[in-house]
C-alpha cells in the first residue's frame, strides 16, 4: 500500500469515526449538546484541514513527477537525437502502413 493509499485509508477511518460519534449525539439527550457539538464541529474543520494538506501534498508530489519525467525525457531527446528520430520515423511509418491497408481493404 503507498503513502497515498495509507492516508486516504486513515482520513476514512476519521469520516467513520465522526460519523458514528453524530449518531450517538443524535440519538441521546445530552444537557451540553452545545459544546459537544462544536467539538464536533471543531474535529471536522480539522478534518478537512488534513484532507486539503494531503491533497496539495500528493498534488505536489505529481507535479515534481512529472517535471522529473520532463527533464529526463529532455535530456535523452538531447543526448539520443538520431535514436529518437529513428522510433519516430518506425511510428510514423507503422502508421501509414496501417493506414495504407485500411484502405485497400475498402
């Protein structure tokens, strides 16, 4: 299980967690509703606070990726130019080929 897997794992394990303490608040008559509430109220800002950090985290962690990916692919384009040219051209022409035999057929 990775990191992301882990963490979207334990954040609904607080959803559940919350919701099961609202079903016990609902289904009692407690004289300090009020601040049971807003404890309520305050654990699921912090809830979401979480849920937003994790978010950007793992957006953050996808853009580094793929600027990584980015530059190395650069860089293999800058030390390979005839190497690439030559899987581009063998695409290319598959294409055509491909191409080229739908249309006999017809």
């Amino acid at each position: 299980m990775d990191k992301h897997q882990k963490e979207i794992e334990e954040l609904r394990a607080q959803v559940a967690s919350m919701a099961e303490k609202l079903k016990v608040l609902s289904s009692q008559k407690i004289d300090h509703a009020e601040e049971v509430a807003d404890s309520y109220v305050d654990s699921a800002d912090a809830w979401v606070k979480d849920v937003v950090d994790h978010l950007k985290d793992a957006g953050s962690d996808a853009k580094k990726k793929a600027q990584t990916l980015s530059k190395q692919a650069a860089e293999y384009v800058e030390e390979n130019p005839w190497q690439v040219a030559a899987v581009a051209a063998a695409v290319a022409g598959a294409v055509v080929g491909v191409m080229m035999m739908n249309r006999k057929k017809e």
